[in-house]
DNA sequence: CAGTATTTTTTCGAGGCTCGAAAAAATAGA
DNA sequence: TCTATTTTTTCGAGCCTCGAAAAAATACTG
C-alpha cells in the first residue's frame, strides 16, 4: 500500500542520507555532502551539526591533506566510532564466530569456536549462539555501553524478513527463528541474514567501482550459494532468501544433490560433486558430508598436473556452473561476477569449460566480456557483510528513527 | 547516487500519491484516500481541491450507492477523462495495432493493421509504425486536445531504459530506438516496452488480489516470454528488457531453438517447438517460421483425442517449462503464475508434465499449492498493459512534475 | 417537521523544514 | 598586513503538513 510523505520524514531521510554519505565517502566534507546529496549548504549544516551534537558524526581535525587550494580549507566529518557498536555471528559449517565493531566500522573484539554442527541437537546449536553472543556482551574488557544490533549470518536459507534460519546444510535442523531468540535473549534487534547476501555487501563495500548496481556473487564451496545485486538493490525471493543458484535444474534427472534432488548445478560444481566425480564415483553416489578444504586443494593439484579424473571433474563442474550462469543471465543479463570460496581457487580449472559452456547460451554473445574475480576465503567477507548490514541498520533507524521502511511503493503501470 | 529530499518534491510526491489512489480505487471519497495514504484530511483536502481547478479529477456527484449511513455523504473523486489522453502501439508477428486512450482509461479510437514484418526492411518497418500513429493523430472525428504520451510494446528484447528494441523475433532487423524516433516525429514522449512485461502490468490492474506483488505471466505462444513482478516492481534486467525464461537452459545441448542456440526450453515449450515433436521432426530441424493459432488448437484437439505424438509433445513441453520454472522458482521462490497465448489453451495438456517437472525441483515443496491462471488472449492483455502504463507515466511526471525518477536509493547493507 | 447526532470536508493558525543570500570564518598568496 | 578565495554558518522567506475547530450535508428522533 503506497504511503504519503510526512513532514517529519524529510528530517529524518535526510538526515539518514547524510550519515550514509559519511559512511560511504570516509570524511567528506560539508561541501561534499551538499554536492552528492544535491541538498543545499544550510540544510547540510544544519543536520551535521545536529548529528556532531548528538555524538554520531565528529569533526576530524587532522586535515591531513595539506590544503593545496587557498580559501578556509574544508573540514572532514567522520564517523564516531563510540557513538555505537553492533555485533556479528557468522555460522558456518562446524564453525561459529562473532565479532563486535565499533560505529566506524573496527573490529574491537571477536571470538571463534569449533562445533558439531551437523550432529547437535537443537537447543545445543541455539544454546551454543546465545551462549557465545553473552560472553561477549559481558566481557568486562569491553568498555561499550551497549550493542545496538546484531547482525547473524549462516549458510542456507532464510525467510525474506531476514528473521529466521529454514533450512541450511549445516544442520538437520529447520526453521529456528534466531532472530526471534536472539532478540528475547538479549533484548538487542537482530537479524538474521543469509551468507552469500552478506558476501555480496561486503563486496560492493569493498570494491564500489566494480560491485555497485548489478553483481553476482557466487560461492563455491560444499555447496553453491549465491548472493546478488540488482539495480543497487540486495535481491532475495518472495518468501526466503532466494537466489538459489546452485539448486538450479542443469540436467532434468540428473547427479545426486545433497538436497536430495537430482541435477541441480551444485550436484556438478559442490566440493562434494568434484570430489564424487574425481573419483570416479556414480552420479547417484550420496554426497559425502564434508571435504576439507586441504582435501580440495590437493584435488585443484593433482587436476593441474595431469589430465585425469580429477580435471574432467572440474571440467564438469565449470559446465554446470557455466550452463547455469547462461540461464541466469537469459533472466538478468551479464553481470560481473565475484567467485568466492574454496573452489575459486581452482577457478583456472573450472574456468575454460564454464566459458565454453555461456557461450551456449543466452549470456553467450557477451561471453568475452564477462569477467571473473576470484576470492578464495569466505568467511571474512561474510562477517564484514554482517557487520556493514547492522551498521546501516544503526544509521538509517536508530539514528534517523522513524523513517518509514519503504518509500512509497511506485506503480508498475 | 542517493539524493536528498527536496522540500518541493514532498507536494509532489504526495500529488502524485493522491492520483495514483484515485486510479487505483476508482471514485474514491477525501477520507478513504486520507486512510490509505496515511496523509492528513487537511493535506488532502488541499491537494485535491488543486488537482480539480486544474480539471485532472472531477467530484463524480452521482453518489450512486445511496447513502446507508448518517452524516454527510462522501463525494467521490474520479480522474477526468478529458484531462489527457494516450496512444498504445502494439507490434506482433504481422500485426500492428494502435489505440488512443482517454485519461480513464477508456478506448476512444483504435485501428489495426497485417503486414509482413518478417521479410519488411528496416524502414519500411518503421515507415508503418510512424503512419499508422500519425494517422490517428490527425483524425479530425478525434476530439482530443493532445495526446501525452506514446506506448510501444513489442515481442522480443527491449533495452532496460524502455527506448530501443534490440532484438525481435517478429523481424530479422535489430536495434531500432523506436522511442526516439516517435519522439522525434511527433515530439511526444515514447516508451518502447517487452511485450510480456505489459501482460504483467495489465494482470496486476485487472486483479490486484491475486497479482499484487509477486507473480509470473508467462507467454505461450510462437516464442516463450515472462513478464515478472517481483515486490510489487517490474522486473528488468540489467541491460534489456530481461526475464527471458525461453531461453534459460532446460537440456545442454539439446534441440534446435529459434535463437539459434540449442536446449532453450522454448525450443522444447514454443509453438514450433510442439509442432516439430508433434511431427516427430528431429530436434535438429529448423523451426518453422509460424504456425498459425487455428493450426495449434487442431493439434490440442488431436492431443486430447488420442495417445500420439501430438500428446507427447504438449508432455515434452510440459516438462520443459515445469523444469525451467523449477529453476526460476530456486532463484525467486514460487509465486503465482498467469499462462497467456494461444497454448494457454491447451494447458491441459501442458500442465501433468509441468507438475511432475516441478516436483522434481526446488519449487518441489509447494508444487501443489502453486496455482495457474490461462488466458488464451495475450493482444488485448499487452495493449491493457500499454495503456495503464502510459496513463502511469503521465499521473506521475506531467501531472506530479519535477517529481525525481528514483527515491534515494537505500544502502545495500 | 424541527432539532439532534453523525460523518465528511474545509478553514486556519502553528510548527517545522529547506532554500537563497548574506555574513562570518579560515586560509593562501601578494 | 591586506586581499582573494573557499567553506561554513546565520537568518528571514516561503512552503508544506498537521491538528483543532468550524462548516456542510445528511439520517435519525420524537
């Protein structure tokens, strides 16, 4: 239902937009921001200095930059890192980490456990997030007042409100709302995002000149994940995270998923399908549970030596991956696309049969002119994702409240 | 780039709410339209009270439901038909159509056309299309002031700001900028709009409730198209006009599509697609060029009487788009769908394969509860969808002006 | 049939926001 | 030290929305 614009909401965008141009630019001046946000010098003034008032932004003396122009040099507004903190668990495959960050974005204190994931009951698994996040918010070493949001990430699938785990290959466990929890918990708004989501912020954060309106990100790891950019915008299903490009149909029939189906992309292109293949193993083989990522790259080794099984597996693996970028694009269009994960660092293996296989396709026409950057560790872009997502989240409703969560819907017609 | 807010855009953003209520709602009184935009009476009051002096509503008096209750009655407010009218154009496989539309939405004039436009040259292609608007421009029999506005829809691939047609399969010419050459010529403001994304525009007008903010029209006919609406937005790709499910892969390397690459699933799912199963040609055979509509109801009707390869073939389609949507459903997760065109008709046909495909996938889980519509007719569809869209643009750039393309574009993260 | 209750719509003053112009501040060059 | 230049702040004007109250228009009631 499309709303109006209140008065008071002018205020408020406003203001939210002047934060994110600090965020974004580092120290921009006042100048700067009335330039970029197209707002006029007074209003500027006006809401920075409201902003420093309030202890979220602060002058940054150090005007490093000898100023070279002459005139009353510009003074760069900057983030104050005490104005906040947020927190970031990333849970991952036998694997837990959390990380608290100052408003200006440092990592001030984090800590990384080991479990089973895949065998723990469910009230362990919970109890094992709860119990982590609090040694954290109690750490006396900590001088932060308080967190003002926590920011969950795990591999698998989540609702579209970003609310809940439904099903991850992590656990056999399904729909535990760990927002919910969390926020019961701890009394601290949370979220709980999708991994490959999470990469896709922290890349367009990192690298905004490549990864800005229209991106892919592609995990290639046990499974294959995807996090997407569209038209600036995070893109996620009608109902869950979405995006599921490795549980694409790339042979109706075909390998043996981990999902249970059959002739998804990630039954071709998953560590657990290279290794299947590299070892000869039936399609129908059921997918092992984990191959460590020593295993992979020993594999990624033995395929650059020699032309056996194990470069046909990869070979498989680029075709698959190649023949499901083909579907996508019919659908998107090119885009840049990011791989990232284990496997990306075998991505000159998987590399010449993925292109063979675009060039089939929709995408085909444009296939020289994608291109391919690889990232081969995850796990820090996840929580660099995590930890961007609950600071703008502090920006834009905690320190600009009341700002409505969607500006009035346009029509289609 | 995020922009700020303007103290001026807020009058017109929410002027332009007021008459987006309005067409939306059909006669609705000062008080719903203050309840549904969340605006002021006052505010209401005010901007109406300007949006009749300026003759774009009118007070529809005949207050025809008498009043049940007590107090002073409501007085409805319409859009006046005569505050603009619009031209729709519609170019399909030797067809050509046009249309003028008043303000309400009402069709005041029309005129169709057969040409060749397989074997037309680019001029002459574009020669028709000039003369049969410029013909309706100056019908003396039409009482209107001006039109506004110019709507083109066309089969195949537009560029994704709505101004070119870059690839069509109704003719062998590509890249024709058929907005700026209507602009051009009769200096008012064209779009050059996919075919498909009309149909789903025209669906959401005709039954909000069912297409609202999720759904999928899919174009069954020569070609296979997807008009999809995704939170409430139509959804482009990056480049063009995008969302092309009949050339997502369904088998690598498969049949012979009219792309001329192979496995599209329209090269399984298309009327030459059926009609070549139906044969029992190879997959290797060229598609033929059309098969007209009478010629696919024969063969619906031979499918339904007997087991042959008539039915295998509707199954053959089936399969193909039930695996194709499959994986559409992994990247956007199930919505509804609406099956549009002439082997809409023969959904029956279509529709075991297509459940039993879709089982097998990601969409599997909800198989049963995801719901076809048909609708055999997809000309008055596009052209509802042609309409609606230019009536859209002239509601919210003339008479909402100044008003700025996107709302500040929110942070990713 | 006049008076009252009820609902819709308009009017009016208050408050808040952005803007442009002008002033103030801060620096480099002369 | 003075002047030119650039950034930032100040201040009044002009809009816009809002809430409260008034006005308008109808149904009920005795």
């Amino acid at each position: 239902m499309s709303v109006g614009i209140r008065h008071d909401d002018l205020r408020r965008r406003n203001r939210a937009m002047v934060i994110s141009a600090v965020r974004r630019a580092g120290q921009p001046s006042r100048t700067e921001i009335a330039a970029t946000t197209g707002l006029s010098h007074s209003t500027i003034s006006a809401i920075s200095s409201d902003l420093i008032q309030e202890g979220i932004l602060s002058e940054s003396k150090a005007s490093e930059a000898v100023s070279l122009k002459r005139g009353r040099p510009q003074v760069g507004l900057a983030l104050n890192p005490e104005a906040a903190a947020v927190l970031t668990v990333v849970l991952s495959l036998n694997f837990l980490s959390v990380a608290v960050i100052d408003y200006a974005g440092q990592v001030i204190a984090e800590e990384q456990r080991r479990l089973d994931t895949l065998t723990m009951p469910r009230d362990e698994l919970i109890g094992e997030c709860t119990a982590i996040v609090r040694r954290r918010l109690e750490d006396p070493d900590l001088d932060v007042q308080s967190i003002a949001r926590i920011a969950l990430a795990i591999q698998g699938i989540t609702d579209s409100h970003a609310r809940a785990m439904l099903w991850s290959p992590i656990t056999p466990q399904t729909n535990i709302a760990f927002a919910d929890i969390l926020e019961g918990e701890f009394g601290i708004p949370a979220t709980m995002e999708n991994d490959c989501n999470m990469m896709a912020v922290a890349l367009r954060w990192r690298d905004p000149d490549r990864y800005r309106d229209d991106f892919i990100a592609i995990l290639l790891s046990h499974g294959i994940g995807m996090g997407l950019v569209l038209k600036g915008e995070l893109f996620t299903g009608t109902h869950s995270s979405g995006g599921e490009f490795g549980h694409m149909i790339h042979r109706p029939g075909g390998a043996l998923c981990r999902c249970g189906r059959r002739g998804c992309v990630e039954a071709y292109a998953g560590n657990y399908a290279i290794w299947r293949n590299a070892r000869q193993l039936s399609e129908n083989a059921e997918p092992v549970a984990d191959v460590s990522d020593a295993d992979m790259r020993a594999l990624a080794a033995r395929a650059r030596e020699a032309d056996g099984p194990e470069r046909e597996a990869y070979r498989r693996a680029g075709e698959a991956l190649g023949f499901g970028l083909g579907s996508l694009f019919a659908l998107i269009d090119p885009a840049p696309v990011a791989m990232v994960g284990v496997s990306a660092g075998a991505f000159d293996l998987i590399e010449p049969a993925l292109r063979e296989a675009i060039a089939q396709t929709a995408g085909g026409q444009h296939s020289g002119s994608i291109s391919f950057d690889t990232e081969p560790n995850e796990l820090p872009l996840i929580r660099e994702g995590c930890a961007m997502r609950a600071l703008s989240f502090v920006d834009q409703e905690i320190f600009a409240p009341g700002i409505q969560a969607k500006p009035g819907k346009k029509d289609v017609a």
